[in-house]
C-alpha cells in the first residue's frame, strides 16, 4: 500500500497542472480532474480489500523518516475509519467530478473551479489519512481555504456574504485548533498522533488536559456545525455551486469536523463513556439540541437548498448523538450515517442544480408555480429523501436503526423515542420539496443532461444497492471494522508504534 | 437454481420483460405469474412432506414448512387471478406497463417474505415491499380522484412508520440473540423479548390493518382502483401481517407464556371488529364500505389468533384465508360494477342484478360468507374462533364474554350491512342509465367466480378440504376435534329448503305482484321520485344516543393514529415559533447589556449579522470550558 | 511569563475586535491578531533560557538548544495565514463593491 500519498499528491498534481494546461484547451481541465476523481475512486476501493491483508493498520513513512525509535517523520497512517473516510470522499467527488462537466456551463472560468475543487479533495484525503497533528491543520486549512474561495465562487451578493461570515467563523475554529496543537506540543514535545496518545496516556488528566480538549472539541464543533455553533452553514450550503454545496454538506464538515474529532477523542486522548461520560453527555445532548432545533427550523424554510442545509445541521446532530452514547452499536450507526448522509445529502443537493438552472430561482413558492415538470429530478430526489430519512431498504434505514438501538442498548429511552420521532420529522421536511416541486400533473418535461444524469443513477444506484447489502456486506467488511478502530481508543497508538 | 430462487426470480425478469415489450403484448406478465404460481405449487407439495431451508448468497435464507407453504400458495394464487382481472380492467390506462410490473413484483417479493427463514431476510424483503407498495399507490396519486396526495402520504407514513417500529423490533431481537430462526419458542417474559414481540405486533397490525393504524385502508380506498384494493390490502397484506403475527405468536416467541399481552391481542381483535363495522354502516361509497370491513375481519383474526387455544388460533388462520377469499372478491365484484358504470356512490347504483347476473351471484354468495351465514366459509372460520374464545373460561379468563359479545355483535351488523349493499347495487330500483349495461366479459368475471366458487367449496367442503388439508397441518399443536356441526348435512337441508321455497313461488299465489301508483298528499308520485337507495338503512344508528359521540369522533378522524401524529408535530412546531421564542424574549429583555444581546439573538437564531453568531460561538467554547474543566 | 501574557494580550485584542468592530477590515485586523497572537504563542513554547541555536558542527558536551520544531511549524502556520487573510480581503473588497459598504451589520441579506 505504498500508493498511500497518492490520495493527497495525485489531486495536488491536478490542482497545479489545471492553470497550466488549461491555457491550451479549457476542457482539458474537465478531463485532468475526471480522470484525476475516477484514479482516486480506485485508489480508494482497492485499498478496501487491501487493507484486510497489511493488518488494522498501515503506516507510510514521508520520506523514510522512520517512526521507531523516535518519531520524529511525518506519517500517514491508514486503518479501517480512515479507510471508511476516504472511500466516502471519493465516491462522492468521483459522483460531484462528474457532475460538474455540465453543471459548469452555467459558469464562466472553468479551470478555476477544477482547481480549488481538487485542492479540495487534496485536503480532505490528507485530513483523513494523516497521522501527525500538525499535518491534520495543514490539510484542514488546505480544505478549507479552497471551500471559502467556492462558496463564493458565483460571486454574487448573498455569495460573497456567506463566504465572509463562512470564513471568520471557519477560521477561529482553525485558530484554536491550532491554540490546542500548540499546547499539546508544549506538553508532549511531538507531533506524532501515535506518540502523542502513548504520552497521554501515562499522565493524570489534569485542569490543562480538559482546557486540550474543550479548545479541540470547540474547533472541531464548528467546522461540524453543530447547535450552537451552526451558524455559517446555512449560508455557505445554500449559496455555493450545487456540486460544492453536496461536497460540503456530504463530507467535508464530517471529514473535517466528526471525523477529525473522534479520531483525537477516541484514539488520540483515549476517551471512553467509563473515564469522561461528562464529556460524552456534552456532545448527547448538544447532538439532541441540533436534531431538535434545526430540524424545526427546517420545516419552515422556504428556500430549497438552505432547506436541504438546515437538514444537513440536523444529520449532524445524529451523529453526534451516536459518538456520544458511544457504545459499538451507535457509533457503528453514527459512522453508517456518514456514508448514507454523504450519499443521500450530496444527491439532493445535486439535484438543486438543474432545478435551479430551469427555473431560474430555487425559491420553493415559486418552483411550486413553475410551468413545466421535473419528473426525473423529481424521482432521483424522493428517493434520496427516502434513504436520508430512513426507509428501507435504502442505505440510510440502517444508520437510524443502529443508532436507536444503541440508545436502547445504552438505557437511553428518552433519547431513542427523541430520534424516532425526529425521524419521520425528517420525512416530513425533506418530502416538502416533492410535494411542492416535483409533483406537477401536466407541463412541458424537461430533459435531463448527460453527465449529471449519469452522476444521479451512480448515486441512486450506491444508495439503493448498498442499502441491500449493508448488513451481508457493508456493515461487516467496512463499518463494523471501523467502528472497532473508534471503540478500541488508545490500541491505535500501539498498532502504529508497532510497526 | 430451485424452486425457491425461481419461484422470486422468474416474475421479476418475466416482468421486466413485459415492461420492455409491453406496447406489443401483455403475455409476459401472465407467463411471470403463472410460473410464480407453477413454482409456488411445487414448493407447497414439497412442504407437505418435509421442512426445506436454503441459503443464497449467504444473504439470504429461506425455509419452508407446512405454514409458510400453505400461505405462498395463496399469496401466489391471487397474484395469478388479480392480474388477469387488472390486465382487462386496466386496459385503457395510461400507465399500466409500470403498473403490472409493480404489481408482479410485489406479489415476488410477497412470496419471499413469506418464505423468510431469519430475521434479516424477513427485515430485507419486508422493506423491498413497503417500497414497492408506496411506488404502487404513488402511481394512482394524481391518475384517479382528488385527495389522492393525501391518501398516499397518509397511508405510507403509516405504513413506513409502523414498519419502522416492526423492522425495530426484529433488530433489537438480531443485536441481543443474533440471527435467529424463527421457530424458537422463546418465552416471553423478559424486556426484550416483550418489548420486541409489541413492536413487531405494531407491524403487523397496520400491515393487516388493525385499529389504531387501520386508516390507511379507506384512505387508499378512495385513490386505488379496484384490482389494487383486492390484492394490496384485502389479501395480500392481510395474508402477510396475520401471518407474521401468528409466526411469531406461537413459532418465535410462545404467546402462551404471558398472560397480558394475550389479552392485548383479544382486546385489539374485539375492539378493531365492532369499530370499523359500525364505521362501515354509515359508508356511502362501494369502496370505502368495503374496505371498513375489511378492517373489521382483521378483528377477528388476531382475536383468534390472541387466544392461544389451538381451536381458536385454527379459526384466525382459516378466517385469514377466507376473508382474503371473499374480500377481495367483493372488491373485484365492485369494480366489475364500477367498470360499466364509472360509479361507486351507493345510492347512484341499483338493480344491476338482471344485468349482470355472474356478478351479482358472486358478490351474493362472497357477501354471505363475510356475513357468517352457514354453510359458507367465512361462517366456519367465525364459528372456530367464537369457540375458541368460549374455551377462555377453562383457563380463568372471564374477560371472554365481553370479546364473544363483540365478535357476534360485529358478526350481526356485517349482515346487516350487507343486506343493505346488496339491496342497493343489485336490486332495488334501477335508474334509468344503467338499463343497457352488460355483463363484464370472461376475464374481468372469470377471476371473482373462481374465489366465490372457493368460498363456497370451503364452506361446504370445510372440514375435509381446508382445515384438515390446510389449517391443521400448519400449526404446531394438535387441535381438539369438534362434531356438532356438519356443513354437508346443513347444505342439503339448506337447498332442500331453498328449492321448498322456489316450488312454493312457482306454483303459489305469491307468483304476481300487483303494482300500484303512489299517491303522497293527493299527488301522484313520480316514477324517479320513488327510487329508494339502500343508502339511508342505517342512518338512524347514527342518531342513537351513545354512538351518536363516537361516529362524531370518527368521522372527525378521531381514531386516526396519523392525524394525531399531525397534530402533535404541527404543535411543536407552533410551540417553537411562538411561544418559547416569546418567553426568551420576555426573560431576556429584563437583564442588562447582556439580555439584549441575548434576545436579539434567540429571537431570530440566524439573524444575518455575523458578530451575533460570533457572540453565540464564544459562549458557546465558555460553557464548554466550564463543563469539562471544572 | 511575560511574553505569554503579551500572547494573551494580543488574544484578547483581537477577539475585541472580532465582536465589536463593524468594519470588514477591521474584523479582518482582529483576526489577524488573533493569529499573531496564536503564532507568537507557538514559537514561544520552542524557547529555553540560554539555550542555543540547534545548529552544531562539533559538539564536545551537552547543550541546552531551544526546540526548532515549533518555528518550521510557525512558519508554515504563517503562510496558511497569509492565504487566508489574502482571501478575506480580497472577498471584503468584492462585498464593498456590491453593497458599497464595509458595515456588516448591512450585510445581512442571508437570514432566517
């Protein structure tokens, strides 16, 4: 598996030879960065049945800097929920590449956007495979930095204010996480995730410990949005481009956000619901607030897309919920929603798209009295709604399941009814939108576009197929395994030193 | 390939065949079915002699025994005999290339359901279904009447909803013991296993179409046409959900362990026969009258099914295949009427009796069973279950007069309820219109005869056909025999007296009739004016002093599980926006500099002004820091 | 000590800044503080009294160096930093052009 800086050099490569290239022929960057998603996509789902054959773990040394018997190199490591991680983000850059060949028409300045989009992906396969704290702000902030420049990449007025507020905001988060990689080297002396934890793991937990974690759980809340730090993602989801927008929503506030936060919670400062259940309940009842207050707001948006981001914020909450109860069953759902929320939520956000190219507004009074009809978009649509807001047998049935389950299991009551009914909730907002825009009796059909249509049934497809076989296939190979990786906290450390 | 991946697999490619082909022809949905049925038989004779399992894939497991056998034949069997109806009745619609692949796949993945033989199969197949059945009623959404978004989101928030809890109920079971069989006998007496076997019920019922989440029924009633009601609610998903419900009352868990939920069972039977038949007294349409009834036969199913007398339980089995027999039918006869005469209100319909005699003698004799009038099926299977529930008293259960009593009564008012359906669709005056209707052509009637013709055999024939072949072979206890009731004997009495009665008409004084005019108040009546619809019979009930309160509530939607549910969303929603905003608002506005802030902010979350956010961003790491630190 | 206050200092001010100030540039100063501040706070942790630059040819006995790992992080921190100020500039001036203010209690147009 020694192709593993692939995932971060082969988008980076992408991203610089685009401005250069594209001088030639400006849909040369079109296929530079297709070809560029559709490697990574492979990449990914090789390393899937790779990765049984090196171990839990794999860990590629930058430049030989071996990791024993000081760790001093930078490494990336690479186990089952990194592995989960990236397999999510390129089949959905694989899905939103695609996408965007016809979507950019609407667009001048192609190579632009290809650019930051990869840099994007760059920085969001680094996050997940890294294995240095420090390596993690820098693919952080790569990611990020490109995401302000898309939201406001139509430059418009609502654009330009949401990237602003998106980018003060996005930024105090990346300040503290540095505040907190600062102290946490002053306390370690390294950088290594590894050493870290191991160095951690033989002191007290005292009053600078717990200041660590609130500067990191703080970051880490804000770039996942949750209540109340959601503020910027209803604007940055619904005023960048429809293909970002389902980047956004589907994976970068959770590769960014969830993903990097468990992975120093669990992993790295080897918390559990034994040692730190204050800690756990925090991000409970955070998790509740979310799902509760954002799913309201949601039910009276009138707009498509800042509908759809509201959602987004709600989604959250049940992650949050199940890496708070955090036993095997709810972050094996909370990680299960990652997949079927990228999925589900890209797909509808994708679907704003042409919506709004038709009709010209993405207000849902007024889509309502649009003369012609949608079916297509409409179809794709309900059926992502479906599989976000749990109805077998599609994907997102089975996170819901599992993570009211683990309520159960974890003698939460209150907090399994909560997430039933918040469920159908969540049917009841996201179908809103079929009710009112894709149902029209008669009117002229449009017609659906190329490569955005095939990007919709790839999409439908994974939903519905993998909904079939999540619990012979998926749950078992991929999540189950990942969700071992989260459980077992502080084993991370010793499986990579090990090497 | 078996029987069992053929039997699944053939309808899905015969039917896509169809679908593809299907501007030239419409053989290839019947070669679907017939090979569905073809397969069905085979596995139901292989059942009679041996318990197979199979594993495909690893993923899926099937099993068969003598229960699950006995139910795909049927399952399979109305498939076959509703698509023969929908392919005449539906000739003219505009989508019914989608529609018959819809429909031959459900009635596959029916079949798999039934031969589900663990936990996640049954969870697999049972949410292809739910999908299936919402692409089916979504199509008729807009083709038919108004109200139809309506309909269809109610009856699929129901469906989902319930189906929900049921595939949560099957999960809680999967994480504590793993993947189970489903022939365990698991007592039940601790949480788990109560707590799964009441979510699992919750399932069945609105699958079945118990009370509380029975709306979905007449709600759907008013969108899908005829063939779609015949096999979706009236058989289909009454076979599945009393099914399951018998699978896991006395195969997974043993109902006979807790007292409690027994009568949880028999209370729901009782209650859910009485009220939906006094529901459907009062109906004004063909089909929203039959599908009431169809929510009340469920009643007795799980009344019988609930007693855990093995007599008893044979009866809620028997009385499931019976009433999926005549239900659905009468829901074909209905729309053999509807057919000719684009009308189901009752009082536009009468005296058809001439017209259409194939049908009228089917829905007549269907109309009977469903009434208990001997020796049809459908008063056997009632007579079984009233013993078993008579039998209660022998285990110190002296709620069983309050069930009997309401098993009879509910019994009684369907007669009754009938008589006046059928007083008004087939006899009675006949308007004017309606004198040059015919009778429906060979395979719009061929397909309702054959089930009447089934109800008749099995009443007459019902000891040796039905329950020795069928019914007691399939449950796991030996059933006490019964002998004071011969329905051969009472057959030829019956007839004898009947051709008693003909000879007597033949040749007696009451040959003629003498017609006169009607004068009211000196005037002579006109000939319209004396049309008298069978509608108004039973108008009166609803001015009796007590159920006067309850068909108020009714009609208001009262026992509507999803308008509660409406309602309480909607008042959350209402609680949100206005009144905890306004109580923020008044609490904060009384402390200083922060309350202003404060205020401004939970007033509207999003105000649009970035150092708000901010603002809620920094106390919100404040409190965090206080939490953890300290 | 000393230095680290002037860490929190800077912090502090830049926060001010952040939540009072109304103009775009100025919110973009206030943040830029806060990353001074931040940054300052990083290279001081690599510090050590009397301690020498990690740069030796031959090295006969112990010596105390300071730590140059947190100053190649600085750095790069600081780059990051740039990119990011570059860009909220450049995204404040193209706001001033479309709203022709600086005030963002006027930009609101995204609410609710």
């Amino acid at each position: 598996m020694n192709y593993l800086p692939l995932f971060t050099a082969l988008p980076l490569l992408g991203a610089f030879l685009i401005p250069l290239l594209s001088k030639i022929w400006e849909r040369l960057s079109d296929i530079i960065s297709n070809v560029i998603t559709t490697l990574l996509l492979i990449l990914s789902v090789y390393s899937l049945f790779l990765l049984p054959i090196f171990g839990k773990v794999y860990v590629y040394e930058i430049g030989k800097w071996a990791i024993k018997p000081i760790p001093l190199g930078i490494v990336f490591t690479f186990d089952n929920l990194s592995l989960l991680m990236v397999l999510v983000i390129n089949l959905l850059s694989f899905a939103c590449s695609l996408y965007s060949i016809t979507y950019l028409d609407n667009y001048t300045a192609r190579w632009k956007f290809w650019t930051l989009f990869l840099l994007m992906v760059a920085g969001l396969n680094g996050v997940a495979i890294t294995g240095d704290l420090f390596n993690l702000f820098v693919f952080i902030e790569i990611s990020a930095i490109s995401s302000y420049a898309l939201v406001a990449f139509g430059v418009e007025k609502e654009d330009l204010e949401a990237s602003f507020k998106y980018q003060i905001i996005g930024e105090i988060a990346g300040l503290t996480i540095l505040l907190a990689i600062a102290l946490i080297y002053a306390k370690t002396s390294t950088l290594n995730m590894a050493d870290i934890a191991n160095t951690f793991a033989k002191e007290s937990k005292g009053p600078l410990f717990w200041f660590i974690i609130s500067l990191l759980t703080f970051g880490f809340l804000i770039k996942s949005a949750l209540f109340p730090f959601h503020f910027w993602l209803p604007d940055a989801h619904s005023q960048a481009p429809a293909p970002i927008s389902a980047m956004l929503s589907g994976i970068f506030i959770k590769v960014v956000g969830v993903y990097a936060l468990s992975r120093l919670i669990f992993n790295i400062f080897g918390l559990n619901r034994l040692n730190a259940s204050h800690y756990f309940n925090l991000l409970l009842i955070l998790g509740i607030f979310s799902i509760v207050i954002a799913g309201f707001i949601a039910l009276k948006q009138e707009n498509y897309k800042r509908l759809l981001a509201y959602s987004t914020i709600s989604q959250v909450g049940y992650i949050f919920v199940g890496l708070g109860l955090a036993n095997f069953w709810s972050i094996t759902g909370a990680l299960s929603l990652i997949f079927a929320h990228a999925l589900g939520k890209g797909l509808l956000f994708l679907t704003a798209g042409p919506v709004e190219k038709e009709a010209g507004s993405l207000d849902i009074h007024l889509l309502s009295n649009f003369k012609k009809r949608m079916s297509f978009y409409g179809i794709v649509y309900t059926l992502g709604a479906l599989s976000l807001a749990g109805i077998p047998p599609f994907l997102g049935f089975f996170p819901k399941i599992f993570l009211i389950l683990g309520a159960i299991k974890g003698k939460r009551f209150e907090v399994a009814i909560i997430l039933g009914i918040f469920s159908l909730l969540t049917l009841a907002y996201l179908l809103k939108i079929t009710n009112k825009v894709f149902t029209k009796k008669e009117g002229e059909e449009v017609k659906g576009v190329s490569s955005i249509v095939i990007s919709f049934l790839f999409l439908v497809f994974l939903i519905f197929i993998l909904g079939l076989f999540y619990l012979n296939y998926l749950e078992p190979n991929l999540i189950s395994k990942a969700t071992e990786a989260v459980i077992s906290g502080v084993e991370y450390a010793r499986l990579v030193l090990i090497k | 390939m078996s029987s069992f991946e053929l039997l699944i697999i053939l309808p899905i490619i015969l039917g896509f065949l169809g679908y593809l082909i299907s501007f030239l022809r419409n053989e290839f949905y019947f070669l679907g079915a017939i090979l569905n049925f073809y397969y069905a038989i085979r596995i139901f004779l292989i059942s009679r002699k041996i318990e197979v399992t199979r594993k495909i894939f690893n993923i899926l497991n099937f099993s068969v025994d003598k229960l699950s056998g006995f139910v795909l034949l049927f399952i399979s069997l109305f498939t076959l005999l509703i698509l023969i109806y929908s392919i005449r009745y539906l000739k003219y619609y505009e989508k019914k290339k989608e529609y018959f692949y819809y429909f031959l796949l459900i009635g596959a993945i029916g079949c798999g359901t039934v031969l589900a033989g663990d936990i996640l199969t049954l969870i697999i197949f049972w949410g292809i279904l739910l999908s299936l059945i919402s692409l089916i009623f979504g199509f008729f959404q807009y083709a038919t009447k108004e109200g139809g978004e309506f309909a269809f989101v109610k009856s699929i928030s129901i469906l989902g909803f319930s189906d929900f809890l049921l595939i949560l109920g099957l999960g809680l079971l999967f994480i504590s013991y793993g993947n189970l069989s489903f022939n365990l006998k698991l007592p039940l007496n601790n949480t788990i296993n109560i707590l799964s076997f009441i979510l699992i019920t919750i399932g069945c019922f609105a699958k079945a179409g118990a009370i509380p989440l029975h709306s979905w029924i007449p709600e759907i009633s008013k969108v899908a046409p005829a063939p779609t009601m015949a096999f979706i609610p009236a058989s289909l998903d009454k076979l599945l959900g009393i099914y399951l419900l018998l699978r896991i009352s006395y195969y997974l868990f043993d109902l006979n362990t807790n007292f409690v939920l027994k009568n949880y069972l028999m209370i729901i039977g009782s209650i859910t026969i009485l009220a939906a038949v006094l529901m459907a007294l009062i109906q004004k349409e063909v089909m929203k009258l039959l599908s009431y009834h169809t929510v009340s036969q469920v009643g007795y199913m799980v009344l019988g099914i609930g007693t855990g007398i093995p007599i008893g339980i044979a009866g809620g089995l028997f009385h499931m295949l019976n009433n999926a027999i005549y239900k659905s039918c009468l829901f074909l006869t209905a729309g053999q009427v509807e057919f000719w005469t684009k009308e189901t209100k009752i009082e536009k319909l009468g005296g058809l009796a001439p017209n259409m005699p194939i049908t009228f003698t089917s829905f007549l004799i269907s109309a009977l069973a469903i009434s208990g009038i001997p020796p049809l099926n459908g008063f056997f299977s009632k007579w079984m279950v009233y013993q078993g529930v008579i039998y209660l008293y022998k285990e110190g259960n002296y709620l069983f007069p309050l069930y009997l009593l309401s098993a009879m009564l509910g019994s009684i008012l369907t007669l009754a309820s009938f008589l006046k359906l059928t007083h008004s669709i087939f006899l009675g005056e006949r308007p004017k219109e309606y004198e040059k209707i015919k009778e429906v052509n060979f395979s719009l009637w061929f397909p309702s005869a054959l089930l009447a013709f089934l109800s008749l055999l099995f009443g007459i024939l019902a000891i040796p056909l039905p329950i020795k072949g069928l019914i007691y072979p399939s449950l796991p206890f030996r059933i006490e025999e019964f002998g004071f009731w011969q329905p051969l004997l009472a057959f030829i009495l019956i007839v004898l007296g009947v051709i008693v009665g003909f000879v007597i008409y033949l040749f007696g004084a009451v040959k003629k009739v003498e017609r006169k005019d009607i004068f009211v108040g000196g005037e002579l009546l006109k000939e319209e004016e004396r049309h008298f619809s069978g509608d108004q019979f039973y108008s009166p009930i609803k001015e009796a002093p007590l159920l006067e309160k309850g068909y108020e509530f009714g009609e208001e939607g009262s026992f509507d599980f999803y308008n509660y549910l409406t309602a309480i969303f909607s008042g959350f929603s209402l609680l949100f926006k206005e009144v905890i905003d306004y109580i923020l608002e008044l609490i904060y506005h009384q402390i200083a500099y922060f309350s202003e802030i404060f205020g401004g902010l939970l007033r509207k979350i999003q105000s649009g002004i970035l150092s708000d956010y901010l603002f809620v961003i920094f106390i919100g790491i404040i409190i965090i820091l206080l939490i953890l630190i300290l | 000590m000393l230095p680290y206050l002037g860490c929190i200092i800077l912090f502090l001010i830049g926060i001010y800044a952040i939540l009072t100030k109304r103009n775009l540039i100025k919110i973009a100063i206030g943040f830029c503080l806060l990353e001074y501040s931040v940054n300052l706070f990083f290279a001081f942790i690599g510090y050590k009294k009397d301690a020498l630059a990690p740069i030796y040819a031959n090295l006969s006995q112990a010596r105390n160096f300071v730590d140059p790992i947190p100053q190649a992080l600085v750095l790069t921190a600081i780059v990051i930093g740039l990119g990011t100020t570059a860009l909220l500039l450049s995204v404040a001036l193209r706001i001033y052009e479309k709203y022709k203010t600086f005030d963002i209690k006027e930009i609101k147009r995204l609410k609710e």
